[in-house]
C-alpha cells in the first residue's frame, strides 16, 4: 500500500492542481503518512500475493478511492502545515 500511496501522491502534487503547495519533503512525508492511515493495510508476503494486490489498486475504482484519500491529506497538510 506504501508503494502505491507514494507513486499516486508524486503523480498527484506534481499536477497543475496542486502548484502552490508546499513540495518540501516533510509536507510529502505528511501526506503520505496521512494518507496510509485513512486506508486499510494490504500486507503481501509473496510475489503472486504483491502483484494482485497492485493489480486490484490499477482498477478505475480503487484508484479513485484512493486519490480521494490522497486529495483529502494534501489539503489537510496544507491548511495546516508543521514547518
């Protein structure tokens, strides 16, 4: 889940959406954290077991639910910033 909140959280901030937040490590590190609390863990103890995990997250449903996750975390992180 790690890997995938942080590869959509890159995706996202580096979009027109987001340019005037703040990109500086502790701000990204925040809304990953964030974010991985809101959603349930996948752990994957195999190869076959990570990749229908990843496979499950490519599906437009799961993306987009998670996106909300993330998109919630990044205004939350901006309102209220710890640096």
């Amino acid at each position: 889940m790690e890997e995938i909140v942080e590869t959509f959280v890159d995706i996202l901030m580096s979009g027109p959406e987001y340019q005037t937040f703040c990109k500086c490590k502790k701000c990204r590190v925040d809304v990953i954290a964030l974010s991985l609390n809101g959603l349930p863990p996948q752990y994957a103890t195999t190869e076959e077991n990570r990749k229908m995990i990843f496979t499950s997250f490519n599906e437009a449903g799961m993306r987009k639910w998670v996106n909300k996750r993330i998109i919630n975390s990044i205004h939350l992180v901006s309102k209220y910033p710890k640096h």
